[in-house]
C-alpha cells in the first residue's frame, strides 16, 4: 500500500511518484500523473482545518455561567448555552 494521506507533498496513489510544489497546484482536483499517465483526484483538506465556536455574546445574549471545576486560584466556568469558558479568580 502506498500512504497517500496527509502527505507534504501530492502523491500519485498509483506510482507513488511524488509532485513537487513548483507548480501551481489547486485545493482539490483532477491530475493526470505524467509518471504513469493515470488520473487520480485529490483535496488538500486536511492542511486547512477549521473550528467553530459558539458565543452568546455574538448574539447579544448574556452567558450564563456554570461551574465545571474547582482550583485553589479560582473556578472555571463554561457557559451553559456556548462554548466558551472563564476563569473566575477568588478574591485573595
Ligand atoms: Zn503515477
Ligand atoms: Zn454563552
């Protein structure tokens, strides 16, 4: 088997023959290797990863805050209806 996923560089799943960067290369596509003439698709995907976070604030909504875990310093909160979190100090 040849490994063909999350390579730095495009390889032809059928040879194995490995592309260079220096052409100009698409996010995905079609491309005929000129090693062993055979088409094959690919998508770069994996390098470009995105996350999503919900935030009340965004929304011109209050976060309402929950108490997730106890540390001598303070408490962490995460709030019930997003998905971001604060640290809430106790007062020395
Ligand atoms: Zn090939
Ligand atoms: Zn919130």
């Amino acid at each position: 088997m040849l490994d063909t996923q999350y390579t730095n560089e495009l390889v032809c799943p059928y040879c194995g023959h490995e592309f260079s960067d220096s052409w100009e290369r698409e996010d995905r596509g079609e491309f005929e290797c000129y090693e062993c003439d055979k088409n094959f698709s690919f998508d770069t995907d994996v390098t470009r990863l995105y996350s999503s976070e919900r935030d009340c604030q965004l929304n011109g909504q209050e976060h309402e805050w929950e108490d997730t875990r106890e540390l001598s310093r303070g408490t962490w909160q995460k709030c019930k209806n997003c998905d971001q979190t604060n640290f809430l100090r106790h007062k020395e």
